[in-house]
C-alpha cells in the first residue's frame, strides 16, 4: 500500500521516515510507561501500555476501513 501511495523516487524516504517516527514515538512511549510504574503502581503501567496498544490497534484499523470503502 506504501509503494502504492508515494512516487517510485520517493519511497525511500518514505520509508525511512515511517522507520524514524515509529521509533521516536516507542521512545517516547517507553519511557513515558517506565515513569508511570516508577511513581505509581506497576499495573498502572501495564493498563496504559494496553490502552495504547488499542488505541494504535483501532486507529489502524478505522484508517484502513476508510482507504479501503
């Protein structure tokens, strides 16, 4: 779908932005959880991190419906 979605000379930056951002953003959500244990409980954690991971889990998932309608 990437390679769909940009010009043939541009896939490569592409996807090395989509690389960069995704790994600048489980940084941040990395040490953003790691914080949360450290001044509260560690279930805490643990709840957030899985109310991101469905928040991620249904973005995609409304984004795809909405490219593939």
């Amino acid at each position: 779908m990437l390679l769909d979605a940009v010009p043939e000379h541009r896939a490569g930056f592409v996807f090395g932005a989509t690389n960069a951002a995704g790994l600048g953003l489980s940084a941040v959500v990395t040490v953003s959880v790691a914080a949360l244990a450290d001044h509260t409980h560690i279930a805490n954690a643990f709840y957030a991190l899985a109310i991101r991971c469905a928040a991620v889990a249904v973005v995609t998932a409304v984004t795809l419906r909405e490219q593939l309608a």
